[in-house]
C-alpha cells in the first residue's frame, strides 16, 4: 500500500511513537523498532524520530540524530546479532564517595 500526499508517493513514515518504541512504515510494510533493540530513539525528540529518509531503495536515514539503518536489519534482525548500547552517565567522583560513604555505614 502507498499513500501519496501532494502527488508524491510516501515510501516512507513514523506512523506511531509510543512509551515502548516506534512504529514505521517502509515500502507497504510496518515495522516496530522496540527501545529495547533501538534505544538511540528513546528520548528523542517526535520531529527528529519522524524526520526520516530511504535513501537508494533500502537504507533508512535519520539526520537529526545521525541513526542509519538498513531495511535488512529490520526484516532479518537474526541477521545482526550486535545491538547498540547507550552508555549511562559514570558516577562523578563526588556521588561515588558519597555513595560510598553510605554503604560503608
């Protein structure tokens, strides 16, 4: 199915965002890409998520916040066994002594 807006035909969409991931619409397909599996969309902004692109038939761009990802990975997530890990904030020296203080007491 392809919808068509001013004439142009939409390949393309976030059709829904929701408190446990995206929902996307590619080239007559849905595809759910979870926070889980995905994590570099959890707290982006919904202009930034929906401003998506295909570029060359089966590459999926994101320029605001520089995510690439290929039609492939979605489709064959067994495929790609590697998932990308957001990294959380180290300690700073001053809440680790102080956490360290109060597991000393």
């Amino acid at each position: 199915m392809k919808s068509s807006k001013h004439g142009k035909t939409i390949l393309v969409s976030v059709e829904n965002i929701t408190p446990f991931g995206i929902w996307l619409f590619v080239k007559g397909r849905e595809y759910f890409l979870s926070y889980k599996d995905y994590p570099y969309f959890r707290d982006q902004t919904l202009k930034s998520i929906q401003t998506v692109q295909l570029l060359h038939d089966f590459h999926l761009y994101w320029p605001e916040i520089d995510v690439d990802l290929e039609i492939d990975n979605l489709e064959n997530p067994e495929k790609y066994p590697l998932k990308s890990k957001i990294p959380k904030p180290h300690l700073t020296s001053q809440s680790s002594q102080s956490s360290i203080k109060k597991a000393s007491r």
